[in-house]
C-alpha cells in the first residue's frame, strides 16, 4: 500500500506522481486495495486490461479506477487533479483559482471546476455532535459600504443588517470541533434548531448578549455570556466566545486576503472548505492529502458544481445533490 507521509512537500508529491500510471495505481490502491470490485455487479477478482482498465468477469463491464469520483470522465492528468488537491490542503489560507492556474498550467475556468469540485469533498456532515463547553456567534460577511464611492453606499446596512451582507452561524466545542453554515437570517426562530441539532442537550453554551440567545436556558441549555457592548470579553477567566471569534479571524482573513470577494451562492462551499482546514489544524500535509484522497471517492460533475448557483439555502442544496446522487447510483447499478 501506498505510505502517504512521504509527501511532506509538493516537491516530494511531483516526484513520486510522476506518469499517469502511478496516479491510477495509488487511486485504485486507495479505492479497492488489492481486491479490485466491479462498480456494476460488486463482483471481485476483476481482470486489468491492456489499456489500464479494469474488466468484470462476471458481467463482462470494462471500467476505469476513476469512476465514481470526481475525476470520472475528466480530459485533465490525474497529477494535475493531485497537485491541486495537495496546494488546496496544504496552505492555511488556501490559494484561489488564478493561483492553481498558474501553477499547474491549465485555464482559469478550469482551475475553477476543479476548486469546487474539490471543495465538495469538504462538506460538513450533520452527526457532529457538540457537548461540553460550546461557543456560538453569528458574523456578517460583506457589505463594505466604506469602500464604495458615496453615491453607490446603500443605507443602513450598519450592525447586524443584511441588506448587503450574507450572515454566517457557527458553533465550537471548546477543544473539539467546529461547526458553521450560511443562514437566511439571525433570528432566534432561525438559529435555535440548529442549536438543538449540533448541541447535545445540557450543554454549556457561551454567546455574547444578543438577545436572540435566550431561549437557549428554555432549551435545556446552561447559558452564560460576556456583554461586548460593554467591551467585557472575559469574565471570571471562562466565560468568552473567543474559541469562535478565532474562527471567524482566520475566515475573514482567507476571504479579504486570497479569494477577495465570494459568490453569496457558493458561500457554503468556501466555509466548509476553512471548516476542514480548522479542524484538522493539527494534522500534516501528508494526513491532509490522504484524507483527501479518500474522500474523493464519490460522484461528482460539472452539473454538481453549476447546480449550486440555483438553490438559496445549504438544506435545499444537501436534498439535490442527494437526488443527484441516487440517480447515479441507479445508471450504475
């Protein structure tokens, strides 16, 4: 089997990826191991053609190691796919599509595709379970209206107005994981189920005093908050919400600093992206890179990456993409 902690560099990755048999071989070691299985029938003891295919001696289907993942039917090298997987991963602040363009000489609506395609391997799932000590708080991205010149400012989008921002909840479980998701608004009617889906009940919750948390008592919470307006972030060495302000920090960051500005429709897609890279900080490149590898054992195509522009919230996206997915799995079966 393929020892991935030998790519601790992307040097490392290029030297060993070097051909395209190499990249088909570790994807259907990763993907099958040593027992090839036929995507069709599930039948073992699959034959490996001449051409690098595989075919199934039960119902004679001739197949490739890259069906059912997200570079079927892609014209691009697998090495292409990898170094991009590998730059995507690796960097704290992630790189944008003009970046993977140069670097791995392709056009940029390409390096686009393949972005998101990526950041679809991301996706946050809805078994996290947070209890402990949780910290939640809500931020505004965009609407920079000091930007713009004075005849272009739209009025009152100050504070907590949505006018021209896109509001974003998230959640952490102090020394574990964190959890956000883009919302349509930040009211209390809004927020509490998510809460009451993430958050196992009798939790300590810890906010700042908006009033949109105070049903959390109500909801079998034990809820404690630090008054910002009063310039009060500490209280009796504990009580903060600085585990998920540290979050936010690091996102505004990526965003302003690499990716400039970010489609309001695919939002979601970049915050599970910085959500993946938060949670396994801790981890090396390496991990990163096999993880990834992994998860890209699913189908995905360019109708997935467009799809995302026609639907207003991430429950409607999930129910799509899972539509998508079933209609796959029976022109497969």
């Amino acid at each position: 089997m393929l020892d991935f902690s030998k790519f601790k560099s992307i040097k490392s990755l290029i030297n060993y990826f070097h051909d395209e048999e190499t990249c088909k071989q570790a994807l259907a070691e990763a993907r099958w191991g040593d027992d090839v299985i036929c995507p069709r029938c599930g039948k073992h003891h699959c034959t490996k053609r001449t051409d690098g295919r595989f075919r199934c001696n039960e119902c004679k289907y001739n197949f490739s190691c890259t069906i059912g993942t997200i570079f079927y039917r892609s014209k691009l090298p697998l090495q292409v796919w990898f170094i991009a997987m590998y730059l995507i991963s690796s960097h704290k602040k992630s790189v944008s599509s003009l970046q993977i363009m140069r670097d791995c000489e392709v056009t940029q609506k390409t390096a686009w595709f393949m972005e998101n395609k990526i950041r679809s391997l991301y996706e946050q799932t809805d078994a996290v379970a947070l209890s402990g000590k949780v910290e939640m708080d809500e931020m505004y991205l965009g609407g920079r209206e000091t930007n713009k010149h004075k005849s272009k400012r739209t009025e009152g989008t100050q504070g907590r107005s949505t006018k021209t921002k896109t509001p974003i909840f998230g959640m952490v479980q102090r020394d574990g994981k964190t959890v956000a998701m883009k919302v349509e608004d930040t009211k209390g009617a809004t927020l509490m189920p998510i809460v009451s889906q993430f958050v196992e009940e009798g939790s300590t919750t810890y906010t700042d005093e908006v009033n949109i948390y105070c049903k959390l008592t109500e909801n079998g919470y034990d809820h404690l908050f630090v008054n910002h307006g009063k310039r009060e972030y500490v209280r009796a060495n504990d009580i903060h919400t600085n585990s998920i302000e540290g979050f936010w920090a690091h996102f505004k960051r990526v965003i302003f600093s690499t990716y400039h500005s970010v489609s309001k429709d695919y939002l979601q897609r970049y915050i599970d992206e910085q959500l993946y890279r938060w949670n396994t900080r801790e981890q090396d490149a390496s991990w990163r890179f096999e993880d990834m590898l992994k998860r890209c054992l699913k189908p995905c195509d360019y109708a997935d990456v467009l799809s995302l522009s026609s639907v207003v919230n991430v429950v409607e996206w999930k129910r799509v993409k899972a539509e998508k997915y079933r209609i796959y799995a029976q022109r497969v079966a």
